[in-house]
C-alpha cells in the first residue's frame, strides 16, 4: 500500500508542479501583489524550469524530452522579457508540444518510436520473461510493431493540436483566461493521449506481450509419484 501511494505522489507530483503551481503564482503575483501580467508569467514560469533543470541534475543524465521542455522553458522567458509581450510568453508553452510531437513523429518515420521507452516499463514491469518476450515480438511480429508505432504517433498528433490551440488562444483569447484555460488544454489533450494510445497500442501490446509470455513459459518438470 506505502508504495502504491508513494508511485501516485511522484506521478502527480510533476503535474501539480507544471500547472498548479504556475496557475496559482500568476493569481497571485497579479492579483494579490499587483504586478504586471508580464512579471506576474515570467516568475510563475521559473518553478517548472527549476524543476525540469533539476530532473537532469538528479538523475545525473541528459533526457532528451527534459532538455528540450528545459530550452524552451528557458528560450521563451528570455524573449518574452526582450520582446514585452505577455501573449508570446503564453504562446510559447506550445513550443514544448511542437517540439515533441514533431520529433515524435519523425522517430515513427525512421523506425524508432521516441514514446516506447517511456511505455515499455509499464508493459514489462521488470519481469525478465516479459522482457524477452518484447525483444522476441519487436524482432518477429509486424502486428507488434504497428501498434508500437501507433502509440507514438498518438502522442506526436496530439501534442501538434494542443500546440495549435494554445498559440490560437494565446492571441485570440484575453490572458487572464488563457492562464487557466491553456493548462486545462494541456490536461485534456494528454487524457486524450492517453486513452487513444492505450486503446490502439499500449493495449494492444500488452496483450502480445502476455500471449508470448505464456507460451515461452517452460513447463514444469513431473514429479514421480512414490510407489
């Protein structure tokens, strides 16, 4: 139970860190201290740069979706500073998304989906059999593989529509509302993400990857029976 808690705290943990955090610091900032809407987004956008500055240092390797959240987190404050404008700073949250899903799909076009390595452990779970049952299928299986492309081309779809539809908002909408209403397109679109690849391929795979396992199971030698 201790660590099933403990797995839902560090899984949630990020989110409340990217959106709660930096929505309740803009109210703040503005509203409750009187700053500018421009001072009041480049300061509630420095808790997740630290953050995913931090992840690197941590883990003491460089993740490529955590460098690049990283750089653009970093790139946007500065010309968002330089240029004064506040629907720039809002706009450049998408830049995260275009990025990803961009390079998402380009992986699914040279034959390595960029999402399986952060689907795999899901699927596995540490299991030595289920492990050689994903290298078995990866190797020999087409149906595999097109779910496990599936899966990746969700996620880079999807994050290209959010994209599109925070940049819409930023210039479109008064940025009081999109402060709140871009981080609620954020949680949706990876709800979204996350039902539709499931459904066409995480599910899929785990199914495979089951039915392989079960067959490369060894069985179990018979005990003589005492006369």
């Amino acid at each position: 139970m201790t660590t099933k808690t403990n797995s839902k705290r560090a899984n949630l943990a990020p989110l409340i860190v990217d959106v709660a955090v930096p929505i309740g610091a803009y109210y703040l900032l503005k509203d409750g201290l009187g700053t500018s809407t421009l001072t009041a987004l480049g300061l509630s956008s420095v808790v997740p740069a630290v953050r995913t500055g931090w992840s690197v240092v941590k883990e003491r390797t460089v993740n490529g979706l955590a460098a690049v959240i990283l750089a653009v987190n970093v790139v946007g404050l500065l010309l968002s500073f330089v240029a004064g404008d506040p629907r720039l700073m809002l706009a450049k949250d998408s830049g995260v998304s275009s990025v990803v899903g961009i390079g998402i799909l380009v992986s699914v076009a040279l034959g390595k989906p960029m999402m399986t390595a952060g689907m795999k452990p899901w699927l596995v779970k540490g299991i030595a059999e289920r492990e050689d049952a994903w290298a078995r299928l990866q190797g020999g299986s087409a149906d595999f593989r097109r779910a496990e492309r599936r899966f990746s081309v969700v996620w880079g779809v999807v994050l290209l529509t959010e994209c599109v539809l925070r940049v819409v908002g930023a210039y479109t909408l008064p940025v009081d509302t999109m402060v709140w209403l871009g981080s609620v397109v954020m949680v949706v679109s990876m709800a979204v993400a996350f039902l539709v690849s499931g459904a066409i391929g995480a599910g899929p795979m785990a199914r495979m990857l089951i039915a392989e396992t079960r067959t490369c199971v060894p069985a179990r030698p018979e005990v003589a029976l005492a006369r």
